[in-house]
C-alpha cells in the first residue's frame, strides 16, 4: 500500500495505490484525488471462472445480493452457464462456468 503524503494533492494517510493478489492476479487499485464526472460502470468487469456449479451459484448469491443482475444465470452459447452482475459496491462481475 502507498499512502498519500502530508504534502500531496490527495488527503495524507489515504490510499493512492494498492496492489493485492487474487489467486494468481495481481490487481493494482488506485485512487484519485480529482472529482470525476462518472462513478463504477460495467465497460470494466472482473471475470471469474468457476469450477463448479456451486461455486458460481454462490458467487452469483452473494454478488447479486443488495447488487444489480445484468444477465441472469444461463446458457449463452458461449457458456453452459454464464451471469453478469454489479455487486452492491457496484463493482460488476461476470460469473463463467469453466
């Protein structure tokens, strides 16, 4: 994590950048402290393969959960299972079954 310092346009102490990893992903998040015209949108998803049914079923559950569904669980030719869904931080997620 790096943090904002006292002499920086952001607000000291807060995050300007993080990287984390999830599975074998690295995710680097940054925040800014410009005010922007627009918030989360879909255009930029994570996508997640599942390994199993009940996996994406629960991932779909809690994700879906307060969250918006912008495709529901089904088969779309190119997935015998697949759901797109903003969570209720507004992060969108596309759930596949591998």
């Amino acid at each position: 994590i790096e943090r904002y310092d006292p002499d920086a346009v952001g607000v000291a102490g807060s995050v300007k950048r993080a990287r984390l990893r999830l599975a074998s992903f690295d995710l680097i998040c940054i925040d800014s402290p410009v005010q922007h015209a627009f918030s989360f949108t879909p255009s930029i998803s994570l996508w997640v393969d599942c390994a199993d049914e009940a996996e994406i079923d629960r991932l779909f559950a809690v994700f879906s959960e307060k969250g918006k569904v912008m495709m529901p669980l089904g088969e779309y030719g190119w997935s015998r299972k697949f759901g797109w869904v903003g969570d209720r931080f507004g992060i969108s997620w596309q759930l596949n079954l591998a």
